[in-house]
C-alpha cells in the first residue's frame, strides 16, 4: 500500500541547506538551529508572530509548511502525520534546566514537551480539523511510519497528507517534510523514495 | 469482526485488572496527598519506590497470559506514552520513548518495528485505534498496545506553572472544580481478529480522531475536534449507553465535553470521569480507563464519577453518581488533549 503514495511537494533543512522539491534553495550559514529559523521567518516573510514562541520543532514545521502547503487543495483536509527519535527533547530540556534553576516552571517552555504540539501548530495555521498523530521511530523505521501513514489515509478517505520527520538534536535540525497524495496517476517519486534519501537510509 | 480484550493493567491502587476493580467496587481512589516541592503539595497517584520499567515488564506478562499466543497471526507492537519509562533521570537526553522494548519479551516472530505514539494525552485510545485500522486495512492480524506513563517532577512542576493542578482530588464536571491530577499507570491489551481470548473481549465498533485547530493547549469552546470523532463513529453504531470522558476536572476541558455531547445529542446518556480515581495517567489514560469500561460491559455495572457535587458545565450532563447495576451494551470513551487531539472509541458486549 506504502507504493501507492507519491510526493507532491518537499522540504527538507539540515545545517547545510534547504531544498524544496529536491532543489537547493538555500545555503545555511548560521551556527544554530534557532538563529536559522529565525533568520529564514524574516527572510520568506513568513509574517506570523505566534512564531516566536515556538518551539524549534514547530518553527520547522511552519517553515516547511510555508513551501509545502500549496499543494493542498484550499479545500481539502490532509492528513497530518509527523515523526521523530527524541520526540520533544530540546524542549524538555530547557524545561528540566527552568525549574531546577528557577525553582518553578515556565508554562510557556512546558506546553512544548509533547512532540505533536507542531501538529497542533500547523493544524491552527491552515485550519486543519484533521485526524492527526505524532509518532516515534528511529529512522531506519521510516517504512513503518509510512505504513501507518498509508493505512491512515484509507482508514480516514484522505486524498493529501501531510508527513515527515522533524528532529532537533542539540541546537540542530532535520527536517524532511511532504506533501504525499494517495494513488496519484503519474510517474513520480515515492514516499519511499523521498524518506530513503533524505533520511540517508 | 475485531475485537478487544486480554485488558491488564497495574496502577498504585492495584497490581491486576481485577483488583483494580474491586477497589473500585468499594469507592477507592489512588490519589494522596504529596509534597512536591518546598512550598506546594498535590493529590497525586504514583508507585511507591518501585521499578517502572519492571511494572511494565509484569504487566506485559499478565496480559499475555490472557490469550492464546499461537493464535495472533501477523502481530504489530503499539507502544503509547507521553514520556517514556525515562528510568534516571540524568541520563535523561539519551532516552529514547521506544526502548522500553528492552525490557519487554517480545517474541522474535511479531513484527520487529513496534509502533510508538506520543501524541498527548489521547495516545493511548489512537493506540488502539491504529491496531483496529491496521487490521481493518488488512496489515496485520493482531496487535499488542501497551501503555504508560508515570508522575515525575518534570509533569508536576510543568501542570503547577500553569495553575492546572487541582488543591484536592479534582472534581470533574463540578462547580467547584479547580484542575487536575497526575497520575502513574500501566495498560495492555490486545486487538485481533482472531480468536485470540481466553476470557473478556468486546468488539471495537469504531474508532476516530480529530484535531480542533484551535490552541495548543486549550480545547476549542463550540469542542468541534470533539464533535466530530465521535460523530464519525456514531456513523456505524446506535447510541451508547455509557460514556466514559475525559473529564480532567479543568473548567475548560470539562465544559467542552459538555458542549460537544450537547451538540450530538447525548447529555441525557450517563457519563463519568475515571481522573478522582487514577488521576490523569496521560499516555496510559485513554487504554487504563477503556479497560475499566471493558469490565463495566462483562459485570453490567456502571462506576461512578466520583467527587461531583454541583452542575458545573453550562449544558446539564448525567453524571452518574453511584456504583451499581447498569443494563450496557455499547460504551463509548473519549479523550483529549493537548495539541487539540480529540478522540473517540466504541466497544460493544459480545
């Protein structure tokens, strides 16, 4: 079943480049992750400030999204479905260093120790009211994910989904998101082929 | 048709199903009062200096002895926690959700690349909901789900940040409800197609979910994720009799029940919170408390939601308030949480 989703549209970002449908858009030339993203918010004029209280994960994702969503129908609900090793990692990490440090807790750090969260942050931005699910694999898994992917799409009739692999590893991203749509006619690369090579597995 | 059954579970109020159950019977919450820092204490449920991992391990064991194993078939490993049996606590940044396989037996024929969901507090009823997809779409014939999730600093002091723990046992759907409470569990069961089961099973009529896309961390207010999972699965069955809800006692989730049942048509059907009982178990929750509805199916006996005193929601709901007989067929649980998941489940008496 997994053959028959095909990638409509891609992002990917790690600390050398940003490619959108396989070609390099951008070089990467920041130290960290978190002044990247800001960098590219200001330089794609993303122009959504609930993106500065975001997490990294959901910074990407919304990154991402901006290249990727066009290729949803304005009127279609895609399944959205996103994967990791760490789920929320980095942010659980700040946390532990806020309340040890701080004696209490910043509500705004803690809301992002859950890895959907930038499920929830895309859904809001595109008004997604989509069956939705986070999920963690580590990467040579990716077949799985795509598994679960694929029997989701049926189980909810959804033509688009919207997937990848989202992780944050100390201060750096990878980042390999896609538009995928079910049973798509032509010849074109497929899921399988797209997470292979960018998950280097 | 696909069922559910073989549910064990281990909780600090007890080490099986069955006695879970007959506390449950005599009116027993797991909840106690503890100090979590210098300044504050919260009613929270947790083991007493026991190994998480090993709990799990036991009640991996339990549940298998609830089904013929020879019988699975194809089987597909579901695992459901929001943050892992994380074991110390220093070595926090190597910890991976999914290694809790380590400590498991799995057998070397069932599927090598478990399934791990960590999507907030409705993980453990999208659990089983995948094994049911899964099977439904013909990938596998069986699926294992266990789920956990355990108290620890890093929940408590992050609910307190934001004034979401209850000063008491929290009171679902009151008036006087003030937050939650955490709490630490274990959940197993398993989904098949075949004839698996020793004893209890109930069939899974469906199964669903929505996202509100509305706010991380606060449910929408008309509870459209809400409405919609569980009209999706209303598609294929009649009413239910009971419902089994989130109610985490917050004066924004409890209200959104309301709402959404009230926009479906359901407030006359009883309903209850299992959070007085077991506190909030997060990635457990969703599979601890389908259990519990699995044993209110076989004992025809409904469980009450405890703690309720005044109508706290703006559209009335039956809160069912004591523990007793209750003709039942179908049962329907719900749960939430943040990222705005909303989830719906069906089981029906076999």
């Amino acid at each position: 079943m997994i053959e028959s989703l095909k990638v409509i549209a891609s992002f990917e970002m790690d600390q050398q480049c940003i490619q959108h449908n396989g070609e390099v858009i951008d070089e990467i030339s920041f130290t960290n992750a978190s002044e990247t993203l800001k960098e590219r918010y200001k330089k794609y004029k993303l122009k959504y400030p609930k993106f500065h209280k975001m997490d990294l994960l959901s910074k990407a994702v919304i990154l991402g999204n901006y290249f990727i969503k066009k290729a949803i129908p304005k009127n279609s609900t895609p399944l959205v479905m996103l994967f990791n090793e760490s789920a929320s990692m980095q942010s659980d990490l700040q946390h532990i260093y806020q309340y040890n440090a701080y004696d209490t807790a910043s509500p705004g750090i803690f809301v992002y120790t859950l890895p959907n969260i930038c499920i929830g942050e895309v859904c809001i931005k595109n008004d997604w009211k989509s069956p939705s699910g986070f999920l963690l694999f580590p990467k040579e898994h990716f077949e799985k994910y795509l598994e679960t992917v694929a029997i989701e799409m049926s189980k909810n009739d959804s033509e688009y989904a919207f997937t990848g692999f989202v992780e944050v590893v100390e201060d750096d991203i990878f980042v390999a998101l896609s538009v995928l749509q079910m049973n798509k006619e032509n010849e074109g690369l497929t899921a399988y082929q797209f997470y292979k090579k960018a998950l280097r597995k | 048709m696909i069922k559910i059954g073989a549910f064990e579970i281990i909780t600090p109020l007890g080490a099986s199903l069955d006695e879970n159950w007959e506390a449950i019977e005599s009116g027993k919450t797991s909840l106690q009062k503890v100090k979590y820092n210098d300044k504050a204490a919260a009613y929270i449920s947790r083991f007493e200096s026991a190994d998480f991992r090993k709990l799990i391990a036991m009640c991996f064991e339990q549940m298998l002895e609830k089904i013929e194993v020879d019988a699975l078939g194809k089987t597909q490993v579901i695992f459901s926690s929001t943050k892992g049996a994380v074991g110390n606590w220093n070595h926090y940044h190597k910890h991976r959700v999914y290694e809790i396989q380590e400590v498991l037996d799995l057998n070397p024929e069932w599927d090598q690349a478990p399934i791990t969901v960590s999507n907030a507090c409705i993980s453990g009823l999208q659990a089983v909901e995948f094994a049911y997809d899964g099977i439904q779409f013909e990938h596998w014939d069986s699926a294992i789900v266990v789920a956990f999730d355990e108290v620890s600093e890093f929940i408590v002091e992050g609910f307190a940040s934001l004034h979401a723990l209850s000063k008491g046992v929290c009171q679902p759907f009151s008036k006087d409800r003030d937050g939650i409470n955490i709490g630490s569990a274990i959940a197993c069961a398993v989904v098949s197609k075949n004839p698996v089961f020793k004893g209890e099973q109930y069939r899974i009529v469906g199964a669903s979910n929505c996202n509100d896309a509305n706010h991380i961390s606060g449910p929408s207010r008309t509870g459209e994720g809400l409405y919609r999972a569980i009209s999706n699965v209303l598609k294929k069955s009649a009413k239910p009799d009971f419902i089994s809800l989130h109610g985490t006692g917050t004066p924004y989730n409890d209200e959104m029940e309301a709402v959404a049942l009230d926009r479906l048509g359901l407030t006359n059907i009883p309903v209850h919170s299992l959070k007085p009982v077991f506190g909030h178990t997060l990635g457990a929750a969703g599979l601890l408390e389908l259990a519990i509805c699995g044993r209110m199916l076989t004992e025809q006996k409904a469980v009450p939601s405890l703690n309720y005193k005044k109508q706290g929601t703006s559209v009335k709901l039956n809160v069912q308030s004591d523990f007793g007989n209750l003709k039942m067929n179908r049962i329907l649980k719900t749960t939430s949480g943040f990222g705005g998941n909303n989830a719906a489940l069906l089981i029906q008496r076999t």
